[in-house]
C-alpha cells in the first residue's frame, strides 16, 4: 500500500484550490479525480453556462483568468483556465481514480479506490463538490411521471426538446437560465413554490460582486450561523425579468400533481407534459465517508466547523455551500477556505 502524507479527493476547483494552499507550505498533496481530467464537473454543465461574476472576481489563487477582466467567463473557458491551473501545480494529478471509501486506520486513513488499489494518507481533503448528487424532491406523482424527467445536471443544450411542451422546476439561477433558453424553442413554463426574487447585477455602475467584496459580505463568516443555506436570488442584468414578464417562460405555482403524463396545476387546470426538467438543487456528494464514524450526520451532509471535521482532525472539507461564506463553492472564494484548511492541516501533520 502507498503511502502519502495528504490525499485531496477531487480534482475540481475546491481540490486544485486546496491542493495550491498545501504545496505553498510545502506539501506535495496527491489528487484523486474520478474524470479524465483535472476541471470538475464544469466541462458536463450545460453548454450556455456562463459566470454570474465577472473574470476579475472568478480566478483562484495564484492565477487571474486572462482577457478582459470585466468579461463574464463561458463554460468552456472555465474548463481551460482549470486545466491550465491544473498544469502548473506542484500536485501529484492522478485522473481516473474514483475513491470508493475512506476508513481510518492507526497512522490515519486508508483510502480504497474503485477497482483496487489504496493509499494510506495521514490526511485527506474531501474537495468533490455536489454535482454528483443532484437533489430530486419527492413531487407527487413523479415516480409515475410518463413523460420525460431530467435533472437540470442532465440538461445541455435546448434543441432536443423543439416544439415539446416543457416544465421547469425551481426558482434559481439555473432554474431562470434554462427555462429561457428552452422558452426560444418550446413552450416552457417555470413552475416555482414562490414568484422568482431577483437582485440586480449592476449597481451604480459596478457589478454586484465589486461590491460585495468592497463591503466584506463576499467573505464575511456567516456559514456557522446558518443551519439552511439560504435561497440565492437570481443575478440579472435585465433580461430574464422581462422574458418572465413577456410569457417566455411563463411562472405558475407549483403544480399539485403528476399523473401519467398529465400535470394538475394549482388551478385546478389539466394538461399533458412531455418533459419535466429539475433545476433543484445539489447535495454534498460525499458517499465514500459514508463508513468513516463521525465524518457525515445520518442525512450524509458533512459534520464540521469551518470545513475541519468534527471528528477527525485530520479530516478537512473544502467547497460545501456556505461553508464559511456566502463564496465558499465558488471560484472567487474557495482559495480563502482552501488556504484555511491548509494552516490547519499543516499543524496538524507538523504535531504528528
């Protein structure tokens, strides 16, 4: 068995990030990513994806995006700033290796991968985002739902779905995105449990997120204060208000039922659907701690303060929601929580 001193699961923007903190301390950490290649899950969202936040507020530590730093960055120009950064780690980078499970064991953990193999690391960060569990709600009657159900992770690009009658759930950014992307080439409604709050994108002449770094609220640490992570309003710089207000999509409550193929809404109005799409949200994907005593609650949600585990000292967590701040899985802010957990984990391998 192979021996390390810290092993980052993940080979993301919270894994590349942490790994970046651990080797400016002098650590060679080992990632283990499960894809093909060091970019997360970016390169599998939809394929209109663009940043929320400028390129000036969306690099991770060490290297800013290029290009016009006032830009919103498009998916596949995040998938090759990540490789790029990817590149010039000082990082051991193994691609393809899917870790099945983490166990302790007496100098630290054992970690197993899929298909043989293991490590032994005094050390592990858990860095694996939540793409890989997308939350599907209990609706009534989705179970029997006819038509077509898709995941907004599922979800590419609007042109299979031409002339389809199609619903959309969930009131968030993707939610808003996607439906008016499919509302060009279907009929698509945005059902929400409350009408869509917006915030405005520019203020006085600056993006919001100039300002959320100039006031502190960016890194301010309100995660420990928050047993929910709250709602985000939709970022808008117009446009999405006004396809709502023009009817494309159109925004209905949410429905009272699935049937077959049918959807009740909360008018009591009946019609068939082809396509449900699911923009509801993410869970952290972190089933290979499932067996590691104390690291996740009974929900699988990670049990921690500050991305350190509660109970293993050892054991850190980088890139949860609202982890420490309203920034914490995203570009802009993981490296303040990856750098965190570096400190942190350095101590500790220094003490044992």
């Amino acid at each position: 068995m192979e021996h390390v001193d810290v092993v980052v699961i993940g080979g993301g923007q919270s894994g590349l990030a942490a790994a970046d903190a651990l080797a400016r301390r002098g650590r060679v950490p080992v990632i283990l990513e499960a894809s093909d290649r060091a970019a997360g899950s970016w390169p599998h969202y939809y394929d209109s994806l663009t940043l929320f936040s400028p390129a000036r507020f969306s690099a991770l530590p060490g290297m800013p995006f290029g290009g016009d730093p006032d830009r919103y960055p498009h998916r596949d120009e995040v998938v090759a700033y990540l490789t790029a950064y990817a590149d010039r780690l000082q990082a051991d980078i193994r691609t393809g290796h899917r870790v099945a499970s983490v166990g302790a064991n007496g100098s630290g953990f054992t970690v197993e991968l899929e298909g043989g193999g293991r490590l032994s690391a005094r050390a592990v960060v858990a860095a694996t985002g939540t793409f890989g569990r997308p939350l599907r709600p209990a609706l009534p009657g989705l179970e029997s739902f006819t038509g077509q159900v898709l995941h907004a992770a599922d979800y590419r690009d609007p042109a299979p779905f031409a002339g389809k009658r199609v619903v959309v759930v969930g009131a968030g950014n993707s939610a808003v995105q996607i439906a008016a992307e499919l509302a060009r080439v279907s009929r698509t409604t945005l059902a929400t449990r409350a009408p869509v709050k917006f915030a405005r994108q520019h203020l006085l002449g600056r993006d919001l997120h100039f300002w959320l770094t100039r006031t502190g609220l960016d890194a301010a640490p309100l995660g420990r204060l928050l047993r929910t992570p709250p709602a985000q309003p939709v970022l808008d710089d117009g446009r999405y208000r006004a396809a709502l207000d023009a009817g494309a999509p159109d925004r209905r409550p949410m429905f009272r039922s699935l049937d077959g193929g049918k959807v009740t809404w909360a008018d009591g109005v009946v019609e068939t659907v082809d396509t449900l799409i699911l923009a509801t949200g993410y869970r952290p994907d972190l089933p290979y701690l499932a067996g590691l005593d104390g690291a996740l609650d009974i929900s699988g949600r990670p049990c921690h303060q500050d991305g350190a585990s509660l109970a293993h000292p050892g054991l850190a967590f980088v890139g949860l929601e609202w982890q420490r701040s309203l920034s914490s899985n995203s570009l802009r802010g993981v490296g303040r929580d990856a750098a965190r957990a570096a400190r942190r984990l350095t101590a500790f391998l220094d003490r044992t």
